[in-house]
C-alpha cells in the first residue's frame, strides 16, 4: 500500500472512528478498552486492500465487534469505568454519535449489561442500540441470524429489569437481607428463590484471593457458593444501592454489590481491594 492509499484509508477510518469507539464503549463499558478495540480494528483495515472492501462501515463493525467479543471472552474478571470517565467521541464524530454516549445510558444499565454473557450483550448492543441488522449481528457472532436475534431478545429481557434497579430500593433491601439470612441459615431453597435463573457473580483479585471464585453464572452455583456462609456480613447502602459489609475490627474488607431487578437479584459484585473500598460510600440502610 503506497503513502497515498494508506492517507486514503486513514481518512476514511476517522470518518468512522466516533461510531467505532461508541459501539467499543457500549460493548467493552470501559473507555480505555474500547480505545484499545479501535486501534485493533485500525490495524487489521491497515493490513487489508481496501479495494477489496465493498461495505467499509459495515466491514469495521464486523472486526470491532469481534475484538470486543474476544476481549469479552478473555476476561476472568471485570471492572466497568465509572460514567464519568466514559469518554466520548470527538466533536467532529457529530452529534448522532455524541448522543449515543451520552445520557442515554445510566449506571444502572451498565451493571445490567455486565450481567449479560459476552454474545448476549453484543447482540443487544449492536442491534438495540446501534440498529445492526440481525444478519450482520450474525456474521460478528458466527451465528445465524435467528440466533443472534434469539440472544438480543434474551439480553432485553434482562435489560427491561432496569427501571426497578434505579426504583424501589426499600425492596430491594428487603430482598438482600433475605438472601443473608438465607446464607447464614443455610436455607438453598430460599436462596434459589432469590436469584435469577442467569444471576452472575464477580469478584475483583483482592476477593478472589480470599478465597472467592473468579466468576459463577447460574443460581445454582451462586446458591452453593453462599449456603451456610455470609456469617459476618451484615446489610449496606453501597453507593446509594442495596448491599452488604463483611468487617473486621470495624473496618470493611469485603463489600457485596448487589443488583437487583424484578424482585430477584440479577449480579452480585465481591470487592475487596482497599484502594476502592476506600471511594465507595457505605453506609447503613435507611
């Protein structure tokens, strides 16, 4: 490819580039990832005879949406950036791209997303948010497209648990607090009625080395994991939502995270790092 050609391509990316890091965000919830997704996709389109390429926009949101997948996919633990440090595009990325990272997602969307496994939450980013047609959806996934529409619908599902996330938080704290007692007791019929079907726990390294798992998907695996414990644990506001502390000598080692969305609990977060303890604001429920 001689200087020229690569100019030309080059110009061409960064006429894409607001929309491929908006959709990166939207997949990866971290700024710093979804910038690292769109370099990746840059340097791939570098390698590629451009003349080759019959759809540009729909080539790039092929390969960003397979090197979200991957990275997705290779994570054993995840942290989303906070909102405020979601970066959004450059002015020049227009105002439709503006607007996709802007206020149209909440924190409480971001948990739920998380909670999603790594094909479900592509399919409903790419189609519900960004108007991917359910056969290209398809290509990115290596699925059919009634599957990929099956994985979108099953995302949203999920997703529509959100207004109850940012609502009741009176029940969402009686809900928590029946799920400790459950664990205290042992109960695991109790706890299964408490957690969704598809609930998914996560714990940061700190956590994890006392003794956490990593990750459990199921409410089977996370009932098992809780029967008979969360002994010390006692409820908390954490950053305004339903949760719980396990302390030592007063101060917190272990903060539980809930989620919480249609009377069930959806994602429960293990955190356990002293630097980000210190940030969060824990307080005893109202």
């Amino acid at each position: 490819m001689t200087n020229g050609d690569l100019d030309l391509v080059a110009r061409r990316f960064e006429e894409q580039r607001g929309r491929l890091q908006a959709l990166a965000v939207r997949m990866l919830g971290s700024s710093a990832e979804a910038e690292d997704a769109v370099q990746e996709t840059w340097l791939r389109l570098s390698r590629t005879d451009i003349g080759e390429i019959e759809n540009l926009a729909g080539w790039l949101t092929t390969v960003v949406g397979r090197v979200c997948l991957n990275m997705l996919q290779s994570r054993s633990t995840r942290r989303e950036d906070p909102l405020g440090e979601l970066d959004a595009p450059e002015a020049e990325s227009g105002p439709e791209q503006q607007a996709l990272l802007g206020d149209s997602i909440g924190a409480a969307l971001l948990i739920v997303l998380d909670t999603l496994a790594p094909t479900e939450r592509l399919a409903f980013v790419l189609h519900d948010m960004f108007a991917v047609p359910f056969e290209d959806v398809g290509a990115v996934l290596g699925k059919t497209p009634a599957a990929a529409r099956q994985l979108a619908s099953r995302a949203r599902r999920r997703v529509r648990g959100v207004e109850e996330v940012t609502g009741d938080r009176e029940r969402q704290q009686r809900v928590v607090e029946a799920f400790l007692s459950a664990s205290r007791e042992g109960d695991f019929a109790a706890l299964l009625a408490l957690l969704d079907p598809d609930v998914v726990l996560r714990s940061d390294p700190a956590a994890i080395a006392f003794g956490s798992a990593a990750e459990l998907r199921g409410m089977d695996a996370v009932a098992e994991m809780f029967c008979g414990r969360a002994q010390g644990a006692r409820p908390a506001r954490v950053d305004g939502r339903a949760g719980a502390i396990w302390s030592v000598g007063g101060n917190p080692r272990v903060v539980f995270d809930f989620t919480v969305a249609g009377g069930r609990i959806i994602g429960i977060e293990l955190l356990a790092d002293p630097e980000l303890l210190g940030e969060l604001d824990l307080r005893a429920p109202a």
